[in-house]
C-alpha cells in the first residue's frame, strides 16, 4: 500500500521547514514569519510535482473546515434521472448539504485497473472533502477499514457491518418491513411463502432475508435464489417475496402470459424499489424506502461525527405500500 505524503515529506524534499510548508499551504505568515517568493514557489512545485493534498482535518485544526463533503459512490449513479433508483438519496444529501452550507465534491474516478470502484488508490483524493458519504449496494470492506483505522470522517448509507471495528451508517430497517409485510401475507390465510433472491453479500439482502425468515416462523417457507414461474407454482407457493422487484415484473408478465392470475392464484410482493431499469406501471404490495431522508440524515450524522466524533448507527422505518398484488388465499376471502 502506498504511504501518503505528509508535510514532513514535502518540507524535506523541497529543503525547508515543515511550518514553512504549512505556512505557505495556508496562504499566510506567523508573526515575524516571512517567506521569500522563491522559497514559496520551491515548495509549490514540489507539491504540483508529486500531487500533495493536504489532509483536511489538519488543515481545519489551523483555520477551520472546508465546509466541503465528500460523495463516493461504488454504482454509476452520475448523472441520475428521476428515475434511478440512487436519485431519492442525491436529491437529500444535496438538500441537507446547501441548509448546512456545506459544498459537494463527486468522487466518480477512483476506479483501480480492470476492477470495481475503490475509495484508495493511488490517485484517491478523498481527503480533498472534510468527510464523506459513502453510497452504494456493496461497499469494499477494505476502504471501509482503512477508513476507519485512518479515521477519516464518513458515514455510509446502508448498513454496513463492522470492518475492524463499528461503520457509522444511517440505512432502511428491512428486517421490520419485511417482517411487518410477511405477518400481513400470512393474516390473509398464506402459509407456504418464498423468498426470491439471494439473501447474502450486500447487508440489505441479508437484512431482508432475516426479516422473511423472523415474519414466517410457523409456516412452511422456501428461499430461492431465482426462481421462474413454474418453480413458484410446482412448489405450491401462494405468496412470493422478491429481493428485486424486476424479478418481481418479470414474474407478473409470465403470469399474465400463463393465465396465472396475480394475485388471485399468487401474490407478489415487492421487497423495495426497482433497481434495475425495467418500464413497469405495476403496482406491487411492499414498502417504500426512505431513500431521501436517508441521504438527508447521512449528511446530518457526517456533520455530528466532523464536530464530535463517534460512530453513529441508525436504521430508518419504511413504510408501508398496501399496493394490488397481494391478496387472500383461496379459501380465505
């Protein structure tokens, strides 16, 4: 891993003092302090010559905040239409951040050779922002805990789990929405229910499977990973719970196809937005995500963690969708 440079690693290569670095840094002179014009400039071009960026929170120590946060984000979300499914969170970080008068700064290109998105890289300018929310279904476990180990300021949306310690995040309480919407299937007479998906690597897929699994205790339950329609009926599901609601489009249609009626011969229930883009005008029974207000109160958390530290941890209700494609059982009505 590559060390990054400190003052001390400029001051010596440009053969000045490390508080005459800081000093030019900061644009200004101590007391008796002066600083020839070229002296200042040996030090800039060692700085533009090896791409130092001064670390924000030493900077603040001297002469305040930037009043810059940062937003990294692991999905390409840049530009969003209303319609994706990242815009909700934008929309809030953005509204939170101009009532706290801070600026936005994009990190879009840390993107290592041949691979996914990563925060650390060579050419990482994270530090550039005061802190950072972090956006994404997955998060690199390693960025998570180099940042905490470097203690740089961040909260994550979405819970994440710990990563050689707590993450601070503020996320949705899938386990409770899905659980709530299991407990309403089951109030209508379902009693063998599938959860379609696959209920593991991101925290919020293994948050809505616990929630199926906590909600359908008592009655006979199936988890598959993908499932088509002849999969649902030849295992006698009456109410199937779907991960991501494309597949739950794609299932509507195959029944409308079939002559399966949805949800007369079987419910489908949506667990969240799309997040795939799929033209739908179906009204799916399940929950909203609180996407805004959760971009809305990472912004709000980065700033408590900036003035005292901590690791905060919320997760956020989500409401309930009654919707069309959930419905009693036959025998139930």
């Amino acid at each position: 891993m590559t060390r990054r440079l400190t003052q001390q690693d400029i001051a010596r290569m440009a053969g000045v003092s490390q508080t005459t670095v800081s000093l030019v840094l900061n644009n200004r002179a101590e007391g008796e302090a002066r600083i020839s014009s070229e002296t200042r400039e040996r030090v800039l071009s060692v700085i533009r010559e090896t791409g130092y960026v001064a670390d924000p929170v030493a900077r603040r120590l001297a002469e305040g905040r930037n009043r810059i946060l940062g937003v990294f984000t692991y999905e390409a979300v840049f530009p969003a239409g209303s319609a994706d499914f990242y815009h909700p969170f934008l929309v809030g970080i953005e509204e939170r951040a101009e009532d706290i008068g801070c600026d936005l700064l994009l990190f879009t290109s840390a993107r290592a050779s041949g691979e996914r998105r990563r925060i650390f890289n060579q050419e990482s300018r994270v530090r550039l922002a005061d802190g950072c929310v972090l956006l994404g279904r997955t998060i690199d476990r390693d960025d998570l805990a180099r940042l905490l180990a470097e203690r740089i300021p961040f909260v994550s949306v979405g819970r994440r789990d710990d990563a050689g310690g707590p993450v601070p995040y503020v996320g949705a309480d899938y386990p409770a929405a899905v659980r709530e919407l299991v407990e309403r299937a089951i109030r209508l007479g379902h009693r063998r229910l599938a959860y379609v998906g696959a209920g593991e690597g991101a925290e919020s897929y293994a948050d809505r499977l616990r929630g199926f699994t906590e909600g359908s205790r008592g009655v006979e339950r199936l988890h598959l990973r993908a499932a088509g329609l002849d999969d649902l009926l030849d295992a006698g599901v009456t109410a199937a719970f779907v991960e991501e609601s494309a597949d739950g489009v794609a299932l509507v249609r195959a029944a409308g196809e079939r002559g399966v009626r949805v949800p007369g011969d079987l419910s489908i229930l949506a667990l969240g937005a799309l997040t795939r883009p799929v033209r739908t005008d179906i009204d799916f029974a399940g929950f909203r995500i609180p996407r805004q207000e959760m971009g809305r109160r990472a912004v709000e958390l980065l700033a408590d963690v900036l003035e005292h530290g901590g690791t905060p941890q919320e997760l956020l209700p989500c409401e309930p969708v009654e919707g069309a494609t959930l419905a009693p059982v036959h025998g139930e009505r």
